[in-house]
C-alpha cells in the first residue's frame, strides 16, 4: 500500500537533510526544508576569495554506498576525482612517513567547488518553493489547531519571529548539539535527548591561506611536491593543496586543519592567536615560509564524530519525530547522506 502523502518539516539544509528531504519529495509527500544560513550545504562549505575557492569544511567525499552513487548520478553532481595517490602520511616533524595511503578509492571532490552538492540537491526544492532559508528553528510544540500536528518557532533575519504550523512529522538533520538543544527547549523526546548525549564529536579550527606570488611563468607551486597529506604534527591533522583539486584557480592555495586534540584545547582561542600558531605548524610541516596575501581561520564546533550514535537514524512513528545527521554513523558526507536517507525511508513507511 502506497503511504498517504503527509506535510513534513526537515530542519537542517546539510547533506543529511537534503538527502532526506529530496527522498520524501520523490516519495509524494509535502516538504518544507528550514535552514539557518542563506545558502544550503552545512560542513560541506565553500569560501571564495579573490584568490579562489577553498573547501573549509569536507574536502572530498568516498562513495561506497550504490545509493550515494545513484543519487549523484541521476542529478548529474558536478564532481571530478582528485589524485588519491597524492595523499601523504607525514610524521610529527613534516616528512613523508608513507608514500600514500593504503585505501585507493576514489577521492571525489565537488566542481567548480565541494559545495555543488548541495547546490543541486537544493535546486529542485527551491524551485517548488519548498525551502526557508534564513530560518533558525527554535522550538517544536503541538500544532496551536490541530494537536495531532507540530508547528516550529523560528528566528529570521533581524531577530524576525515566525510560526510555520500544520506539519505530520518533524525531522532533524542538525549537528548533535543542536538537535538536542532544540527538543530540550521544546520539551520533547526525552529518550532521543538522552541518546545523543552520549555521542562525541571533535571541534576543527581550520586554516586558508594563499600564496599568489607561486603563480610565476617560472614557479608553478610552493613547497612541497605532495598536495594532500595526513599528518601527526601536534597541531595540524590535515593539509591540503586547494589548487591541486580539478575544476580550481591555480592560484597556490593551502588549507590546514587542526588536529582534534589542539582544536579541543584551543577552543576558546581568539581567531588571531588560533590562526598564528596553526600558521607556524604549516610553515614547519611544508617548508613554506613566504608571507601569505589571504589567511583566515575558522572554527567548527562540530567537525569529526568520536563516539557516533551507533544506529542510522531515530524515528517515531507515533509522534513523527526524526532525527539524522552525519554523527548517527560515522564522520563523513556519505555517513551523512546514508543517514539522511534511512530517516526519510522510515519516515515515508510511516
Ligand atoms: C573541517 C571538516 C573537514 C571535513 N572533512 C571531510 C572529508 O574530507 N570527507 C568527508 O567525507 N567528510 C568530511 N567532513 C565531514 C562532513 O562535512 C560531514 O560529515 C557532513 O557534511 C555532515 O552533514 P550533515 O547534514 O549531517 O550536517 P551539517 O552539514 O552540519 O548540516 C546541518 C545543517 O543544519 C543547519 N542548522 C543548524 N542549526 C539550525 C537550526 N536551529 N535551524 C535550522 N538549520 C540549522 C546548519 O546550518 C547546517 O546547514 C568534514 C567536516 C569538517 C567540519
């Protein structure tokens, strides 16, 4: 029997909560899609400079799942591989420890940046007009006419305060935190609440920098002949050429990200201080010592899952609440949209 279509709220634009919403789309039902930023993606981010784009969230996405391989397939996802052989492992002091990682899959990276993912899942919903960006969910409570349905609080641009009523089913593609935080201010699902408490994800203060001057007839790049490289330096985790991925201005660019440990213990840093330090590690792990024209830094308070929930996704039937997000399973955009996916299968059978 075909479910009966049902109005349905999914709070979170990143890619758990396109995946989900696209598949309830498909599936017939009424989806509006809430999101607090102006545009969609979530930890899939891209930050353009004069210099050219840099990927400050994920840098690349795996695809194991077929379903994840389907789904960018039929919406045609810009996205080209990136050499995985140029993936380094460095020790603590910056040299090649390994040559390249043992895993050969396929690195993808999205064209002209990491964030056409979302650009093309969001595009369909838009268009129906089924999206509120700008729109920060606050609370969830009992629809004020009809105590079957939920309606969500939300703030909007200058403090705005809007009421969006009348949905079946509520599903929370947000960080762990977040969802939490919004069903402990609603009063709501106090065993879900109970259940992302024990989940652990990592903070990551992330480093951008560029280096025009390597764009020289003579000199192609800087520092060393790797593009990407894990690396066991106290405080830097990952560094990567942002110019090296297909589809980018050539324009020498880096980005670094802290290791979980430093970016825990650095939390509270001012950005200045963060960025000074994790500048001093790039210098020391690559050789690269030239004055950058960009540095930025930028702080994710929610970056790598540690400890996930250990199941797909949460859903209940009765009262139609939902949850997903990358940290249900594991650390990753594909983890993410697996998550996605699952809620929105459950969801749909009712
Ligand atoms: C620095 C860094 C590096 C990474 N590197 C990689 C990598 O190389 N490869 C890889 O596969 N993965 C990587 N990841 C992980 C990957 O980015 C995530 O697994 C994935 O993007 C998570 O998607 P999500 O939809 O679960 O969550 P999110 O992307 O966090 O989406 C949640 C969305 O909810 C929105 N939101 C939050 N609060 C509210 C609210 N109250 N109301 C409405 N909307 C709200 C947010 O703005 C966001 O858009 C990295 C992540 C980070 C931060």
């Amino acid at each position: 029997m075909t479910p009966r279509p049902r109005t349905i709220a999914v709070v979170g634009a990143g890619i758990a909560g396109l995946a989900c919403a696209r598949t309830l789309t498909q599936a017939g039902h009424a989806v509006t899609l809430f999101e607090k930023q102006p545009a969609a993606g979530g930890r899939i981010a891209s930050r353009d400079t004069p210099f050219g784009s840099f990927d400050l969230g994920a840098q690349y996405f795996t695809v194991r799942d077929a379903r994840f391989e389907q789904a960018l397939a039929a919406t045609q996802v810009g996205r080209q591989r990136w050499n995985a052989n140029a993936v380094r492992v460095l020790d603590e002091y910056g040299r090649v420890a390994e040559a390249e990682l043992p895993s050969r899959e396929a690195h993808w990276v999205g064209v002209p940046a990491m964030d056409a993912i979302a650009a093309q899942w969001l595009q369909p919903l838009q268009a129906a007009g089924r999206v509120q960006l700008h729109t920060r969910v606050t609370r969830i409570e009992p629809d004020a006419l009809d105590r079957r349905r939920w309606q969500l609080h939300s703030t909007g641009p200058e403090d705005s305060v809007h009421v969006f009523s009348g949905f079946d089913a509520v599903l929370l593609a947000l960080p762990h935190a977040v969802a939490a935080s919004v069903l402990r201010q609603s009063g709501l699902a106090a065993r879900m609440v109970e259940r992302i408490e024990r989940v652990r994800v990592a903070p990551c203060w992330t480093l951008m920098l560029a280096f025009p001057q390597a764009v020289q007839p003579t000199l192609s790049h800087l520092g060393p002949q790797w593009n990407a490289a894990h690396s066991a330096h106290h405080r830097v985790a990952w560094v990567a050429r942002e110019s090296s991925k297909p589809g980018r201005s050539p324009i020498e660019r880096w980005t670094v990200q802290a290791s979980p440990a430093w970016s825990q213990e650095h939390l509270e840093d001012d950005a200045p201080r963060a960025q000074a330090k994790l500048l001093k590690a790039f210098a020391e792990i690559t050789g690269i010592r030239a004055e950058p024209a960009h540095a930025q830094v930028h702080r994710w308070l929610w970056a790598r899952t540690l400890e996930p929930l250990g199941a797909s996704h949460l859903w209940d039937g009765n009262s139609g609440l939902g949850l997903c997000g990358d940290w249900c399973v594991g650390h990753r955009v594909e983890d993410a949209f697996v998550s996605g996916l699952e809620l929105a299968l459950a969801a749909n059978a009712g």
